[in-house]
C-alpha cells in the first residue's frame, strides 16, 4: 500500500521534511498504526509518538487514531494550532 504524508507547521521543521510518499506494509492500515511505524524510524520521528493532542487527516478530513488507511490515501500530520 502506498500513501502520501503531508507534514505540517513546526512538526515539517522538526522532521526535516515536509511531504513524502511512503509504502506500507499490510498491518499499517489505520492512522494510529502509522504513527507508531513512523515513530519507529527513530531520533525525530520519535516526535510523533511523544507528541500530545497531534492531529491528523485522512484524504482532508480530521480523523482520530482509529481511522483506516488505504492504498492511495493522504494522510496530513499536524501539531495542535495555539493562540491567544
């Protein structure tokens, strides 16, 4: 399955990268999976997991943790936006 990962505000400074198209293996295939396989990949990416409140779309829609993913989807990270 292949996706396309969208980063954005300070989580595309942290990561160094601000958009990618990554394959996954056949058990990523939820947005809290995916977090965890990214966060996998060590030093930055440990961010993801650590990171309370991170936001995330599937396809431009606010989905939580236990949304699907699949073949063709986009998938937006993003931490939460604060004013005031």
């Amino acid at each position: 399955m292949s996706v396309q990962l969208f980063y954005f505000a300070g989580l595309r400074e942290t990561l160094g990268c601000g958009s990618e198209e990554l394959s996954l293996p056949p058990e990523v295939d939820t947005v809290a999976a995916l977090r965890d396989f990214l966060a996998a990949r060590g030093e930055a990416w440990q961010t993801l997991a650590g990171m309370k409140n991170l936001k995330a779309a599937v396809n431009q829609t606010m989905a939580g943790g236990e949304a699907a993913i699949k073949d063709g989807d986009e998938v937006a990270f993003f931490p939460p936006v604060t004013g005031g």
